[in-house]
C-alpha cells in the first residue's frame, strides 16, 4: 500500500458518515448537560451556558493557532515543546496527588482489598465482598492482577497501598499518553504528535483517572499499545520484526481482553482495514505471497491470544471457580442496556417484563430470561423508541465523563479552597468545555475526511475505525458515564487531527474586523458576568473527611452497655471545620450517648450528649464553632461513650474492608481493632463568595487573555510559513 490513502473507500465513508452523525447527537447531549450546570446559584443558568458555549468557541480558535503555531517550529523546538508539555502533566498529577488523601470506592475498593486477601488467604463464603465476587465476573482478573501488585508491595516493604497504587496507576496513564504520542508520531510526525499532546496535557479526565485504580486507567495502555503495535505492524515486510510485533500484540490482546473488553476494539478496526486494502487490490496484488504472509501471522496471533486467554479463564477457575455459578450472565449487560436510558439506573424500571422469574435460577437459566427480556424491549420500543433510547445512550456514554470519574475519587480528607472549585460545579464548567473541544474535533475529522486523508497516513483509519466500533458497542452494552473515559487518548488523536485540518474559513471569519470588535465586547461582558457569579454570596458546605462513600454493606458496630468500652476515632484534618455527621441507627429509644472531641493536646474541643431522638436520616449531626487546626493534618479524637447501663444501644458503621480504611486514622472499640474508619463527613459549612475574590479574579483574566489572544492573533504570518515550509 501507498503511505497515503488518497481517497477513501465507499464503506469507510459511510463509517465516517455514520460517526458524523453520532458525533452530531453526541454534542447534543453535551448541550444538554450543559444547560443543567449550576455556578452558585440557579439563577445563572443561562449565563453559565451561554458563557460556556462562548470560552468553547474562543479555546478551539486559540487551540487552532496554537498549532499553526506548533507547526511552523523546526525539528529542535519540536522536542523542546514535548518535554515542556510531558513536564506539565507531571507537576499537574503530583500536585493533586499531595492535595488529595484519595480512598478507592465501588468496584475499585473492592477489587483492591480482594487482591490484598488473597495475598495471604483463599476466599470462602464468609468472606466481607461474598456478595459481589458471585455477582461480577468481569472482576475476577483485576483481583488477580492486584493480588500480584500486593505480592510485589510486600517484596519491596511498601505499607501505604493507596500512595503505592497511585503511582502504579499514574504510570498506566502515562504510558498511556506516551504510546497516543509515539502514535501519532508513527503517522503524522512530531509536530501533530505535539498538537495532540498539547490536548492530552489539557485534559481534566487524565489527572482524575489517576486517582481511580480500575480498569477505565489500566486499560488506557493496553488500548494504545494496541494501536501502536498494529500501526507498526501495518507497514512492517521483515519476517523476524513481524513475528515480534504479532508476539507483543497477543500479550497486549490477551491482558486487554480480560482488563476491559473494548481494549480489543483496534484489532476489530484493523481487521476491517485489511477487507478494505483486499477488495482495493488488483487481482496480481492479492496473488502476491506476501499477503499470504500476512494472513498466516493474524492466525498465529489469533491462536497464541486464545491459548493465552484460556490459561487465563484456568487461573481464574482456580480461585473462584466455586461461585462462577453464580456470576450475572453476558446477557444481563446486553438486557440492561436494551431499555429505559440503557444505564443501570432504569434496569429495574417496570415495563412489562417478569424478573421475578430470575429469582434462584442457574447462571445458564438466568441468560436465557435475560434474552427473552432484550427481544421483549426491543419490540416494545419500536422505531422511534430505539432512536430515543441510542440517544441517550450516545449521551451518557460520551457527552459526561468528568462527574463520574470526580465521584469515584470523593472520598478521603482535600485540602484547598482551590480543589473545591475544581471538583464541583466550576470543575465540571471547563470540562464541559474541554468536552465539547474534543467532540467538535472529531466531527471535524469526520467532515472533512476528504481533505484529511489525501494528505494523511492511510492508518488513520485504525482510529476512527476504532471510535466508531466502540460507539455501535455501547448502543447495544449498558451504558455508564464513565465508560469512555478509557478512550480519552483516542477520542484526542482524532480531535487534533480535526481541529488542526480545519478549513481555512473560520481563520478567515475569526479575523474579520466587525467579528473581532463583537467578539471583543462579547467577551468582555462575559468575563465580568463570570466574575460576578463566582463572587455571588452563597451557602456552602466543603469536604474536609469523607468516610461515606462506600456502602455497599457496611458493617455494624454496637456500643454495649460495659462501661470500660469506648468507641475512638482518630482523624487528621488541614482546613477549618465546623460540621461533623455521622452515620447511626436505634432499633429502640436509647440511654445518653456523650460526644466528645479532642485535640492531639487532649484539650477538650467539643461534647454533646445524643440519644436515639437526634438521628434524623440516618445521621446524627454535630455542629461546633469554627475548629482551626494549628497545623497541616492536625490530629483530632472522637469518642462515643454510653453514660447509662440500662435501655437499647446505638449502632455506628465502618466499611467492612480487609486493608482499605476510608480515611486516615484509627477506629478502635475498647480493645478491639477495625480495619476501616468510622462512617463519617468532617465539614465545613459557612457564607461568602463562591470562589475567593483573588482566585475568581485570576480566572476570569486568564478567560479574558485567552478570548483575545483567540482573535487578535493575526494567522497570515503563520500560514504563510506553513505553506513554504
């Protein structure tokens, strides 16, 4: 094949048509996310969207430039802005890193602290996570894969497992992002390379998988170190780097395959590309050898992948072959996602069809009720039932990922007025933002496919492809709003190629003079309107200590009537609080319980007698003076103490978790010790600006430089460059 495609072939533009017009729907249900987003006050609404459809437009005109830019440096300057760039996203992950006491929570909690168990122990039926170990088999290898990194903790005298599995998850990501670079390097050169670099460093999804050890972040290397390998292989006629390459790719397709099944998807594209170049073909092209070659190294690879993937299943059997009799069938998923908005939240929802029926069925006997049910929906939703239904599906998998992935790292002790504002609704602003960017590249790539790929690496495909086989997956799979996260390098490298392809005439517009005058006041008034909704007066409430993230099934944990037992936690905390809420329960009036704090000095900070009449919701709610700690991670004690012997007792939870505790600090129940920590929120909850006069300024003149760097920057210079070079 030629190094340029230059032109496409009839199935793959109704693939780009067809992604166009996903992509399309896709940046409809951005708009429509972004119409529900609140900056400090309801009222704002309007502004708020209007604002953010203003700075989407002003970001990708300045992201154009800067990688008209980009493209005019010399070979030297290209390597500087890499490393510059690979520098950023460094500094950026370690100061989270130091802000955030990040806990693990959901699926990830419980894969960690199972991969910990089996360390040292095999699992039984009285094990804490019983219930989803039958539940999810989908699981079964990440346990595995973290009991090796607990093996390999041990080995190296490692005691923090969260900071360790941090930096286990943070090289994931960055190998991630190196082998997106190497990527687009291998087909574009390196100054396309720092276009879609630039992006990855930008991007709010990178830095917060980090911090979610699963299989969304362990995924990302292996979904592009696929790639590379199929970009490398495509062109590769050496026997020996052939049978190299094909080796790599089956270790990479049997860890993707069993980390995250969407990590296969670019062997799927590949595959098809190949069908493409075959029918392409002139007769005496497909008679030639090498072709045969070919087809024998995809069946070696093909057999070394199955053989690896069984001995896998075998491993597997090993350890939890006793309950996969229980696991939720395939089916369950495909059910799931064949009705209401496709998500879990609408599974249960009543349309007609008997779950009943699954109670005590076999794994074998629940899939064939699961069938029955999918061709139920699908006949009940009818033509226009299953557009509304892949809508939705388009948009709570690709229009949303930000707010799912900052839930999954909600937990633990923040610091900073600033990580507030970036975890909440301002945070989820700019990745809206970022979002749209992204999406509205792609439907760019997609648009002007014509120009793209006469000018381009005819592998280009292998990505768009991709995408476009991960979006038909998710029409028919359940459907969460993290579930692209995985894809963020891929969804990037097309976005880049879009954006820096783009037609000339939004340059052209951009710089007219009546549209800089508008744009100019226009961001002006923005900038000032912005400034005045995050200085607006508000109620607020900030996170100092979250323990009530994961409850799934909590363990109880009874105050008895013997005096001699006090139940004591401890806790470290940097910022002012004034709120504590803690988790309890009465089955009967109770006696008086004393609340009591302490500082690390033991000076008596607060105390408050309670009984069975001051849980409301669930929660008994401790409101004190504004508590300063008088240093970073000050340490404090909570004691619960029941002052008579007589009447029923309170009940207060802890997560019942092996080696992962909530927050940091020590439960205690006389002389017994809990693993996790009491189920709590340390808070504080005062009145004032939004965001901080100085940080609220400093935003809003980085919007305002950006607006008009966005249309005052004169292209020409810079075009012409581009077009001598």
């Amino acid at each position: 094949m030629n190094k340029q495609a230059k032109k496409l072939s009839i199935p793959e533009k109704i693939i780009l048509f067809l992604m166009s017009a996903m992509t399309a729907v896709i940046i409809c249900g951005i708009f429509w996310n972004m119409s529900s987003n609140t900056i400090a006050d309801k009222k704002y609404k309007i502004v708020v969207f209007v604002a953010a459809l203003f700075f989407t437009l002003c970001f990708c005109l300045l992201i154009r430039k800067w990688f008209c830019l980009v493209e005019t440096l010399p070979e030297k300057w290209q390597k500087i802005v890499s490393v510059v760039l690979f520098l950023i996203q460094l500094l950026i992950s370690v100061w989270l890193f130091v802000s955030i006491d990040f806990r693990p929570n959901t699926d990830s909690l419980t894969d960690i602290d199972l991969g910990w168990f089996l360390k040292n122990n095999v699992i039984d039926d009285n094990n804490y996570h019983i219930k989803w170990i039958k539940m999810y088999p989908n699981n079964y290898f990440l346990i595995l894969l973290f009991k090796q990194f607990a093996i390999m903790a041990d080995h190296l005298g490692i005691t923090d497992i969260m900071s360790y599995l941090w930096v286990i998850n943070y090289l994931h990501m960055f190998a991630g992002m190196l082998l997106s670079f190497l990527c687009v390097v291998e087909i574009a050169g390196h100054a396309m390379a720092n276009k879609a670099l630039s992006l990855m460093v930008l991007n709010p999804l990178y830095y917060y998988l980090s911090f979610w050890v699963y299989s969304s972040s362990i995924s990302v290397p292996l979904l592009m170190g696929i790639c590379y390998v199929l970009l490398k292989l495509y062109r590769e006629d050496g026997l020996l780097k052939k049978g190299l390459l094909c080796v790599i790719l089956a270790a990479l397709l049997i860890l993707g395959f069993h980390v995250r099944l969407t990590a296969v998807f670019p062997v799927i594209a590949y595959l098809v590309i190949r069908i493409f170049d075959f029918f392409s073909m002139d007769k005496s092209e497909r008679r030639e050898q090498k072709y045969l070659i070919r087809m024998a190294f995809a069946l070696g690879v093909m057999i070394v992948a199955f053989a690896g993937i069984k001995a896998i299943n075998i491993r597997v059997a090993d350890n939890f072959g006793p309950y996969q009799e229980y696991n939720l069938p395939t089916a369950r998923w495909l059910y799931v996602g064949s009705k209401g908005d496709g998500s879990i939240k609408t599974e249960y929802e009543d349309n007609g069809f008997d779950y009943s029926r699954l109670y005590g069925k076999s794994k074998e006997e629940k899939s064939g009720i699961y069938i029955e049910g999918i061709i139920y929906n699908y006949k009940k939703l009818g033509i226009k039932g299953l557009a509304k239904l892949w809508a939705n599906k388009l948009r709570i998998t690709f229009s949303d990922g930000f707010p799912s992935v900052v839930s999954r790292t909600y937990s633990g002790a923040y610091s900073g007025r600033i990580f507030e504002f970036l975890r909440g609704d301002g945070g989820e602003f700019f990745a809206y933002i970022y979002r749209l960017i992204t999406v509205i590249g792609i439907l760019l790539c997609t648009l002007c496919c014509s120009r793209i790929w006469s000018g381009f690496d005819r592998r280009l495909s292998l990505f768009t492809i991709t995408l476009f086989g991960e979006m038909l997956f998710y029409l028919i799979w359940e459907v969460k709003g993290d579930y692209s996260d995985s894809l963020l390098f891929l969804m990037v490298i097309i976005a880049a190629v879009g954006i820096s392809n783009a037609p000339d005439t939004f340059d052209k517009v951009a710089e007219n003079r009546i549209v800089r005058v508008a744009a100019g006041i226009l961001a002006i008034v923005m900038c000032i309107a912005f400034f005045v909704i995050l200085t607006t007066e508000v109620k607020y409430t900030h996170n100092r200590i979250n323990g009530n993230t994961y409850d799934r099934s909590d363990d109880h944990i009874s105050i008895e009537v013997d005096n001699n037992e006090t139940l004591r936690q401890t806790f470290a905390c940097s910022d002012t609080f004034n709120k504590i809420t803690i988790n309890a329960d009465a089955g009967e009036e109770t006696y008086d319980y004393l609340i009591s704090m302490y500082n690390e000095e033991g000076e008596l900070l607060y105390s408050k007698t309670v009984n069975a009449g001051d849980i409301k919701k669930g929660t008994i709610r401790i409101n004190t003076d504004d508590i300063v700690p008088g240093k970073k991670n000050c340490k404090y004690v909570l004691e619960i103490v029941k002052t008579g012997e007589e009447s029923g007792n309170l009940t207060f939870f802890t997560g019942d978790n092996y080696y992962i505790d909530s927050y940091a600090g020590e439960l205690t129940k006389g002389d017994i010790e809990f693993v996790d920590d009491l189920s709590m929120k340390v808070e504080y909850a005062g009145r004032g600006s939004y965001v901080p006069f100085a940080i609220a300024l400093a935003i809003c003149f980085i919007l305002l430089f950006a607006c008009f760097a966005a249309f005052s920057i004169d292209l020409k210079l810079i075009f012409q460059k581009r077009r001598i070079k």
